[in-house]
C-alpha cells in the first residue's frame, strides 16, 4: 500500500525535536556568541534569489546540486546552496562603500541537491562568517583561529584543520598547459589520491620531469611546517612560491596565537569551493568521517556583484557538528503545577518564570497519580498538586502537606 | 588509539587480501576469518567482512577507516573516497558486449539501444560521453543472459576471463575501464590519523612492489 503522499518528506529534510532540536540552537548560540565577541556582526539572508546571481563563481558540481525552479515571471530562481555568494552580493551592490574590513556571520539552512548517502542532506544549516576587505595574512589567521574557536566551543573533542593552498595548485596544475577534460580528470585523480592514475594521466599529457615530480608529490605534501620547505623546493614558476610564502605567514600567525597545535599543512586537497583563490581549509573530528566545516579566501567573488573586495570566510555545518557535539539539552521543567490553583499561587508562577525558572501547568486537569506519571515524563523536579483551595501536595525529593501559606512561603524561595 | 578498522570483501578476494596485510605485518589468527569482526594480532587493526558492494559504504561513512573494493564498485556507487594504492588482485575490466553481429558496427547509427547492466551509472557516463542515447535495464546478476532472451540488445559488464561471454555467444565489442582491487580510505580518518594511515598504506605499498619483482 502506497503512504499517501500528503503524510510524506522529500528525502534529505529534518524534523527536529525534543532534545535535537534544543542542542541545534545550543550550539547556533554558543557559535553566534564567539563570533559576536569577535567583532563579527549578523546578516539575514534571503532563502532564495535569482539562479544567475547564487550561481555566480561556483563549481558546476554545486551548480547542478542547487534546487531550481520558475518563478512567475518566468525568471530561474534558485535556494541558496551557501552563504558566501549572498554575503558577496550584498558587499558588492550595497554596503561596498562601508570601513573595511567588514565582519559578518549569518546562521541559516542551505539547500542541495545530493544523492542520499553519506550524511548529505537536502536540507542543512550553515553557521559562518565572512571577513571582506582584509587582503592580508592577518586577515586569514583571524579566520582560521576563529574556525579553532568554534569547534573548541562545541565539545566535539579532538579536532584538526587542514589547511591548504588554492594559489599553488593552480601555479602546479597551471604551469602545465592542462586543459579542459584532462584537466578535470587530473583533478579528481589527485583528489582521489589514486597516484597510479595521476601517473597514467601525466603520461598520456605528456608533462616535464619537474612538473611531473610536482603534481605526483602533491598528495603527499601534508604534514607540520616542513611540508612548506618541500612544497617551495618543488615550485617550477614564481605563482607558487608566492603562494607558499603567504601561506607560511599565516602559519606564524597561527603559531604565534598557539593554535598550530590543531592545524596540518596539506597542500595535495584540491577539493575545495570553485572561487577559492587562496588558502583553503576543512575541520575534522576524531569518529566522524567527513568534516565538519570549511572555509577559504575568495578575492574574486565580490567583483561578480560591484567592486573587487579581498574576503576570506568559513562555515559550519550544524547538523554534522551535532553528531559528533558532547553539549547536552536540559528539558526538564522546574516546577510543574496541577491546574486549578487560587490566584495567589498563579501570581507566584508568574514571579518564577521571571526569575528564569522552567514552570509549566498542567492545562489537561491531571491529579495524583496521573499528574506524577505525567511529571516524570516531563523530568519536572518539583510537582505541586492541590487537594483543595488551601490543602496542597508537593513532590520534590519527598513528599510533603502544605497550607496555602506555607505553599506560597516554599515557592517565593525557589531560585533557578 | 582505537585500531584503526578495515573493511574486507567477503569471498573470493579475502583470503587473497588478509594474506598481503600478514605480508605487511598485520597477521590474524588463521580461523579469525569465522567471525565477522576480528583483530590483527598486533591490535593496530581490526578486520570487518562484508558484501563487496558494500565495503565503500563502510568507508564513505567512517565505520571503517580502510576498505578493500572493485574499483567499478568503487565508481558505480559514486563514492567519495582516497584510492591510494592499487592491489594488483582481482583484475578484469567493464566491457560492453553482445552477440557477434554487432562486431564491427557503429552504435551511433542505432537510434535505440537497449544495454542490460549491474552498472547503471559507469554505462550511463559511458554512452554519454559517447552522445548515444540508450536504455539501460538493470540486472543484479546472469546479465550475459539478457541479449541471448531478447531483454536487452547489448550488455555491460565485468569480464575477468572471457569464458562466461563465450559460453552464452557474446563477444566483447568495446572496453569502457579496468579495475582491480584498490585501497580505499575515508578522506575525515586520512586527515586525523595521517601517520598511522601512512604507515599501513606504506607497509602495504613495501609488500606489492616486493611481489613485483618477485614475477
């Protein structure tokens, strides 16, 4: 028998509750916090715009993942499949005249189209920030310590962030005249790390020695600061060496704030956004098998909207941060009440709730036994019950009898 | 820190596999194949069997930190994973094939094509970088069944001998990619756990390249 469809979800979408959806706005919290304390400010997107501006300097693959559809003039419209191309726009058509640098961070869901496999939702919400109109190191270092903060913040253990270099793959795979299909070839067969099919490929272009030494030493150029030395020796042309000594700043940046502790240099990750063009980063976490949050330098993608404007940013995926976060929800209800109380009583519920405590009542009309039951569903610490106007029950760790004035005595003296 | 977990194929290339990782120093128990789970006696790895098919599944979701698969299981499944070393085991290739009369003939000039094949996607990306429009009808298995009933015109499938091909009257018309065995890694576990990663996939690179010379 077929569900009818009205009962139904398209695949890839979340239903939060209970407990989930409590640690999801934990940990948007605790992120949006850090990052106001760093200076970042918060931006609203919009959910969904026109196709040709979300889609401006992304990679075909994320191209065919977006949702698209028409709207009633005819006009593709897309949802937005991340954040930093709105945040561009935005810079690059209205606030592009504002001090630099700007710092900004959103929290909100993206949308993509991907198999269902691998923890890919249709539906998930990135928590991020874009720092626009710092074309320094400085600028970077700041990213990537703040990315450090945020997944210290989550409680998801021991983490890693892999840091890469944009700029000097291009120098590698660019000096070599590889172009078109083989290029996208070359691409994935470094990704893959399949270096017997790197080999392969490299023959049938028909690269130098020295380049060919370069690309095939690229998946294995990951590791500690030494990782610097060899990439330079390797570098055939000027773009990569440049590319490896801003890369070595940032690095002393991060030495000198004591979070190179968490980063690995790997230069051989050309998996990364289509308008990176510089560093290039993914976190890790020790039992989860694909990152939790990416980010890079995209010195081009303001100048698709307006003004050329230097900009480095990195997101969070929450659901993903979820699966490997330590950080509880407390449901439970301080004080739950029966439901016919004296107003006397009723004011001092009020008086609660203002001091920040959890108090429910009970709206359906249970007592005694039901009331109980229904209490430890609840995991309410403290259940009042009423007999009648002045004869009160009250359950926390025993169980007493109390007078209304005595009710009232007991509750002024609850603190959160 | 925890072993780190391979994932093997149950059956015909897990004798052959388990014997490359005791070449390499990670030896097990000889009856430990029984269980579904088993440990190398160093304690540095831990073995896991499952379905060829599912092996990159394993990998791909970080169960398991290693895995041994077909390369055309591999790229069927569109998985996303690091493939660094290849075992030279389980060789064959993913051929497209039917009966001898369509030896010599050009598929463009077939407006309709019907292909059966347990490899929807590779014959898919196949005919498409070849701009023929084709039906492809999935089988799971006997796909060398499909053109001598009339299900299909022409089949896509892997061939390690031949003879199977043979036997029913087909013959291999066009090769459309090799595969062997590969290492297959799961990218998050390669990042974390770099060194031990490079310590296996070098033990085990020592151990092939050391058989090569032997031949």
């Amino acid at each position: 028998m077929n569900v009818p469809l009205k009962r139904q979800r398209p695949h890839g979408l979340n239903e939060l509750y209970d407990e989930q959806a409590a640690i999801k706005s934990a940990l948007e919290d605790r992120l949006l916090g850090i990052f106001d304390r760093w200076g970042y400010r918060r931006i609203v997107l919009p959910t969904f715009g026109y196709y040709e501006s979300l889609s401006s300097g992304a990679s075909p693959a994320l191209q065919r993942q977006m949702f698209r559809f028409f709207d009633r003039e005819g006009e593709i419209i897309a949802l937005r499949a991340d954040m930093t191309p709105l945040t561009a726009r935005l810079v690059g058509t209205r606030l592009y005249d504002s001090p630099l640098p700007m710092r900004f961070c959103y929290s909100g869901s993206v949308f993509r189209y991907e198999p269902p496999q691998a923890g890919q939702r249709h539906e998930f919400t990135q928590v991020g920030v874009e720092l626009i109109g710092g074309a320094s190191p400085e600028a970077d270092a700041e990213v990537i310590a703040l990315a450090i903060a945020s997944l210290k913040a989550l409680g998801v253990g021991e983490f890693q962030v892999n840091l890469g270099q944009v700029a000097y793959l291009r120098a590698a795979l660019g000096d070599n005249s590889v172009q078109g299909d083989r290029q996208e070839a070359l691409e994935q067969a470094i990704g893959r790390k399949n270096d017997a099919e790197v080999a392969t490929l490299l023959e049938q272009i028909g690269v130098s020695r020295e380049a060919e030494r370069q690309i095939r030493a690229l998946p294995h150029l990951y590791g500690g600061r030494e990782v610097l030395a060899n990439a330079r020796d390797l570098s055939l042309n000027a773009a990569a060496r440049e590319a490896i000594d801003y890369l070595e700043q940032v690095y002393a940046l991060l030495v000198a704030q004591d979070v190179a502790e968490h980063v690995m240099l790997d230069l051989g990750e050309v998996r990364s956004m289509a308008y990176y063009t510089g560093i290039s980063f993914h976190g890790y976490v020790q039992g989860l098998g694909l990152h939790l949050c990416s980010g890079g330098r995209y010195d081009d993608l303001v100048s698709n909207y307006g003004p050329s404007m230097p900009a480095v940013g990195f997101a969070l995926g929450i659901e993903r941060a979820m699966l490997a976060s330590s950080v509880s929800a407390d449901l439970g209800v301080d004080a739950l009440f029966a439901a016919d109380m004296p107003a006397s009583v009723r004011r001092l519920i009020a008086a609660l709730r203002e001091k920040g405590l959890r108090v429910e009542i009970d709206v359906v009309g249970r007592h005694g036994k039901d009331l109980l039951d229904y209490a430890r569903q609840r995991q309410a610490t403290r259940v009042i019950d009423c007999a009648s106007e002045d004869r009160f029950a009250l359950y926390d760790t025993g169980e007493r009898e109390l007078s209304r004035d005595e009710l009232l005595e007991e509750v002024s003296r609850w603190t959160h | 820190m925890d072993p780190l977990t391979v994932a093997l194929p149950k059956g015909r290339m897990q004798d052959e596999v388990l014997g490359i990782f005791a070449e390499a120093g990670y030896r097990t128990e000889p009856d430990a194949g029984r269980k579904l789970i088993f440990p190398d006696v160093t304690g540095r790895l831990r073995f896991l069997l499952a379905k060829p098919g599912d092996v990159p599944t394993y990998v791909e979701y970080g169960a398991a930190a290693f895995g041994i698969a077909g390369l055309d299981t591999v790229r069927e499944g569109g998985h996303d994973l690091y493939e660094p070393l290849s075992l030279g085991v389980g060789k064959c290739h993913l051929a497209l094939a039917g009966p001898a009369s369509w030896l010599g003939r050009d598929l463009r000039k077939v407006p309709y094509l019907r292909v059966a094949s347990k490899y929807p996607r590779l014959a898919q990306q196949y005919f498409q970088q070849r701009d023929l429009s084709v039906e492809i009808i999935y089988l799971s298995g006997s796909i060398e069944l499909a053109p001598v009933v009339g299900l299909s015109d022409l089949l896509v499938d892997l061939v390690q001998s031949g003879r199977t091909l043979k036997e029913n009257g087909l013959v291999e018309l066009e090769t459309l990619m090799e595969s062997e065995a590969v290492l297959v890694v799961n990218r998050a576990v390669h990042k974390l756990r770099a060194a031990e990663i490079r310590t296996v996939v070098d033990s085990l690179a020592d151990v092939l390249a050391r058989r090569k010379e032997l031949r």
